[in-house]
C-alpha cells in the first residue's frame, strides 16, 4: 500500500478557491436580486406617479399589429387627448375592458368623449360607443410575453421566488468565520 502525502498548502489553496468562488457567486446572486429589486421600484413610481400600468392581450382582435398573448405598456390620460387611429383601452362596468382603435371620437364636453372603436382583425365596428372621460392609450407592445407575465403572477411561482430570495438573502448575511491570516515564510538564500 501506497501512501501518498498531500502538502497542507494545497488543501488550504483548495479551501481558499472554493471560498472565493462562493464570495463570486454570493456577490452576483445578491447583485442581481438588486436589480430586480431597483427594476420593481421605478416600475411602482412609474405606475403611480406616471399612470403607466401594464395590459395583457387575451384574443386576437387586435392581430396582426398586437396578436394575442402580447403585453402592453398603456398610460392613463383624459378623453380629450385621445385621436382617431390611437390605440386604447376602455374599462367597462361588469366586464372586462376593451383595447382597440379608435374609429371616431366626439368630445360631448370639455371632459368627456364619446368613441367609437374597432378592432384591427374585425370586419366591424364595435357594437355601441364607449362614453368615457379618461382612457388607457397603448404605448408599446410585446407580442407573446404575456404568456410569461400571467406563469409568473402564479401564487406558486410567487411563493417560490419569496422563499428563494429570503434564503439567498439569509446566506449572504449569515455571519462567517473569520479567515485565519496567512503565515508568509521567507526563503533565505
């Protein structure tokens, strides 16, 4: 039987490695946990402050400029704002709001306007016009990530995330012994 002896300076080299690699990977995991972090925030003050929310497309009436399945980033303004060709949302009491183009839009006074909408993959307008004094006017679109979004609004998706950041959170603070300073010999020569 042979015995092979390994030098104490590489088993703490090894130590040390892996002890840097898990500082490389804490760092980068907490890193972007702030990103995410930061991201919810300006996305909270741009909802409140700019009254910019985000839709979700589920048909098709709106295909093929928004096919269904896209995400929208809509922002409130008054009626009056509103023009012929913009692309709006309606909210309808009882029922789920409505997002087409504006076919026609009549101010009945300085608040509020009557429109009339029509979706791009409809042959007709829609039924009855909409009396509104305030509407949601698309600004962008994302076609199929809507898909995503609703995945990760689940509870399960939302609990998991809550408990892998608490435990990401718990590990990069958990306090840790401290590293015994190096004894540097001299080579005399």
């Amino acid at each position: 039987m042979r015995t092979v002896l390994e030098p104490v300076g590489s088993r703490r080299r090894t130590a040390d490695n892996r002890r840097r690699l898990a500082d490389v990977v804490r760092e980068t995991l907490l890193n972007l946990a702030a990103i995410g972090g930061a991201i919810c925030i300006l996305l909270t003050l741009a909802a409140v402050f700019f009254h910019i929310t985000l839709i979700m497309f589920k048909t098709g009436s709106m295909s093929p400029g928004i096919p269904a399945g896209s995400l929208a980033i809509v922002r409130e303004v008054p009626a009056s704002e509103v023009r012929t060709g913009d692309v709006v949302t309606v909210d309808r009491p009882g029922q789920l709001p409505v997002t087409h183009r504006v076919a026609s839009s009549r101010m009945v006074d300085g608040a509020t306007a009557v429109l009339t909408l029509k979706g791009d993959a409809n042959p007709v307008e829609d039924p009855a016009p909409y009396t509104v004094s305030k509407v949601r006017t698309v600004l962008y679109s994302v076609p199929g990530i809507a898909y995503v979004v609703a995945g990760a609004s689940s509870p399960w998706v939302l609990g998991g995330t809550t408990v892998a950041v608490s435990a990401l959170v718990t590990w990069a603070l958990w306090p840790r012994p401290e590293r015994a300073p190096r004894a540097r010999i001299k080579a005399r020569r």
